[in-house]
C-alpha cells in the first residue's frame, strides 16, 4: 500500500503525500485509532498525532517516525508545512476533498513548499481488494448474517424499532464485531419506504413490514446487508412487491462480473419492473463498494460507466419504495470475479413471515 503510494508520488513528480482521511491513513499505514495524519516522502513516513496516542502509534506503527505536533505549532496544518520545509519538499500532495480552506491556508505557510491538490488517489487502490482484506470483509458478512438469525427470533408485535436496532447491535458485538458499529437502520410499517430511516419508538404492528440495514466492523472492514421480513401473514401486495426485489437483486447480481459497469447493473435492475406500476418507486443508487469506509468506489446507477475490476467488493441494492406504504430492500455483499461475482452474505432472500 505504502509502494503504491510512491509509485504514484514518483509518476506525478510530488516529494510528499499529505493523508489527512481516516480511512486512508489506516490503509496506508495500519494505524486504527483517532487524530493521524502521514506526511509520506520518497524515503520516510511521518505519523503525526498527539499526545494521547503516541504509545498507541509507536506500538502499530514500528516504520514510522511518530511525530507530537501539540506544543510545536499552532496547529496541525502549520506543523506539516514546518516538516514539509525541514525535508526539504518542494511538491507535497494532499486530499483536497478533506482539507478546510483554514487548514489549506496553514498548510501554505511553508514559503518553499507547494501544495497540489489530488483527489481519489488513495480511493482508488482501496477499491481493489487484497487477500487479506476480502477475507476480513468475509468475516464481517458473516458475523451480519448470524446476526439475523438471532434477530428474527425478537421481531413481534409491540417491540420497538429502538429496541430492535439496539439488540441488533449487540448480537453483531457478541457474534465477533469490532466494538464500534456504525449506524444501523431498522424500520416497520409505512416507514420502510424511507432509504434511510433512523429507528423510531414505533412499536411493531402485525401486518407490518421490517427492514433491516446493518452491518459491521472486523479488524476496521465493514458488512453491509438488508433483509426484509413481514410481521405475520404478508399481502398480496406484500408478497407481488417482494417477489419483484427478488428477482431486482437477481438481475443485478447476473450483472457483476469485471468489465461490466454500474450503468449496466442498474439497468437490468430495472428492466425486471419497467412495465409495472412500481417503477416510479425505485431509487437509482443501487450499490457501491465498500471495504475500511461503507460507500467507496465503485458506485452503481445510470451515470456510473466505470468497468468492474477483479477482487472489488461491491453491494447490490436496488429497492422499491412506496411513500405512505412502505418498501422492500435486499442488500447483498458481492465480490467481482472475471466471469461473475460471489455472494458474501449467506443469510436467506426468501421471504419470512413472522
């Protein structure tokens, strides 16, 4: 990762690489904590925190000069353009996407030093997995799916979508998860139309559909899965709608394979309801890929031509969604193979009433 870096440094001219997002310093250099920044040059790495993780840096990150910035400089931003001048760099890159204009202003304090703005640099070897990091996003998926099924056994009429979410969280933790979960969606009824709602005091009704958009952290590689289930005998309409998000997700995953993109994916989406009274009721954002961050590159929909490459990790989830109704998503974790793609989440797609 730290190669790949340089190799882009040496191709572009640049002295230094300034890394500034989480995700991104992690991948760079294996530090998982909080408040780093790298300053990375042709031959030295720099890991510049504070003092409350110093001891934490040095033990993760033996190859790196360990920097306190509190003390030297105002700020960080000042404390990287008086290192910058001390190396002697005369072009240093950095993620302009990240940076405050406060912060890029410090920054330019150095009078030797140019700042030249990049985007996506890191991203972009991020989006193309190693053996070690699909093995984690593997784990992660499956700590999800066992989640599910304990899950299922709590859903009933009465429990709140709070409650639920809560529980959900902490299956995942006592099923292996890292002990920081993001933000789980979990919504009943009419609410299920909303892409992202946040879980309510709402008690569960019969009849009511439950949707659940969860997932987890494994040594910081994230899972990302939706499942769909009916409390009690589902509807007609229920089980018309669910049946088309079925074949939605089947469409889609015939579609995942290197070469193919986005684009392609998405409309073979919907291609499966054109002709139904449900296709003003989908959303075009049916997937992206994922890894340290839950929305990485690539993205799936209609203006996304990009082609697929091999050991990218990629979510499918096209929905259909009914205001004042509800909705039915299926999220599933894929890895893209040469001739097709591999499911990461073995929880069911069948539909379930409870």
């Amino acid at each position: 990762m730290l190669e790949q870096l340089r190799t882009y440094m040496e191709k572009q001219n640049l002295d230094g690489f300034f890394v500034q997002n989480h995700e991104n310093v992690r991948y760079i250099s294996g530090y998982t904590s909080d408040d780093a920044y790298l300053l990375i040059t042709r031959g030295r790495q720099f890991l510049i925190t504070d003092p409350r993780y110093t001891e934490h840096a040095q033990a993760e990150c033996p190859d790196y000069t360990i920097l306190n910035w509190r003390g030297a400089a105002p700020n960080v931003g000042e404390y990287a353009a008086q290192l910058a001048e001390q190396e002697g760099l005369k072009a240093v890159g950095f993620e302009k996407d990240l940076l405050t204009v406060k912060f890029h202003e410090a920054l330019c304090t150095a009078p030797h030093t140019e700042w030249i703005g990049t985007e996506g640099v890191i991203e972009e070897f991020r989006s193309v997995k190693t053996p070690e990091e699909i093995e984690k996003l593997k784990v992660a998926c499956d700590i999800a799916s066992r989640a599910f099924e304990r899950i299922i056994r709590d859903i009933r009429v009465g429990v709140t979508e709070k409650e639920l979410a809560s529980r959900l969280s902490h299956y995942m933790v006592m099923e292996g998860s890292d002990t920081k979960p993001y933000g789980n969606i979990l919504i009943s009824g009419a609410r299920t139309s909303l892409l992202h709602g946040i879980p309510s005091s709402k008690a569960v009704e019969y009849g009511d559909f439950v949707l659940m958009d969860y997932g987890c952290q494994y040594k910081g590689y994230l899972s990302d899965m939706t499942r769909t289930v009916v409390v009690g005998k589902a509807s007609a309409k229920q089980r018309e709608v669910y049946e088309l998000e079925q074949k939605m997700v089947a469409a889609c995953e015939e579609q995942m394979k290197a070469g193919n993109s986005g684009r392609m994916v998405y409309e073979a989406s919907t291609a499966v309801i054109q002709d139904t009274e449900y296709f003003p009721y989908h959303y075009t954002g049916i997937g992206h890929g994922i890894g340290l961050f839950v929305h990485e590159i690539p993205f799936m929909g209609p203006k996304h031509e990009t082609p697929f490459k091999v050991n990218q990790v990629i979510t499918v989830e096209p929905g259909i969604y009914i205001p004042g109704w509800g909705g039915v998503r299926i999220e599933d974790q894929v890895l893209i193979q040469e001739n097709g793609c591999v499911n990461l989440v073995s929880a069911t797609k069948e539909l379930i009433e409870l």
